[in-house]
C-alpha cells in the first residue's frame, strides 16, 4: 500500500522553487521508487568562457595534431581535457 505524499506548492518563481526544495526532503512529497530516468538526446552542454593562457608552443603544436585531424584546436583540446578528466575520475572511483 502506498504512503500518501505531501502535496507540492505552487511557486511564483524558480528561485522560491530552489529555496523550498533547499529546506524540504523531497521524499516526503515525491514517491522515487516511480522515477522514470529520462534521456534528453538532444541537449546540449552549457559552456563557459575561459581565459587559458598557454605557452605559444603548445599552441603550435596542438593546431598541428588538429590540422592532422581536420578539426579546431580548440575542439581537440576540449577533447584531450575530456579524456583526462575521466582517465583521472576512474583512478579515484
């Protein structure tokens, strides 16, 4: 048999929605045990700007590697940076 949950309020703004769920156990208002996960295939990353100073060499070399793959450099640094970011997560884990 199934506990019944707190009803959800209404919110005016998201940042009341943030503030509420910051001080309130969503269990008590939302069974997880029927969570379904949803896939959003098409979403994309937000990104973020940064300034990144390099020295110009590397920044010689690494337009080369990514002329060699017919790609913008600055992708193949994102994707070297992706590859250690999760070779180092794994030895962590």
């Amino acid at each position: 048999m199934k506990t019944r949950k707190k009803e959800i309020p209404q919110f005016k703004s998201e940042a009341e929605e943030g503030k509420f769920w910051a001080s309130h156990d969503s269990t008590e208002y939302i069974d997880w045990n029927d969570a379904v996960i949803g896939i959003f295939p098409n979403l994309k990353p937000s990104l973020k700007t940064i300034s990144l100073r390099l020295p110009e060499t590397m920044i010689y070399e690494l337009k080369i590697l990514a002329n060699k793959r017919d790609i913008p450099y600055q992708t193949l640094l994102k994707q070297f940076l992706a590859e250690r970011i999760q070779n180092e997560l794994k030895k962590v884990a």
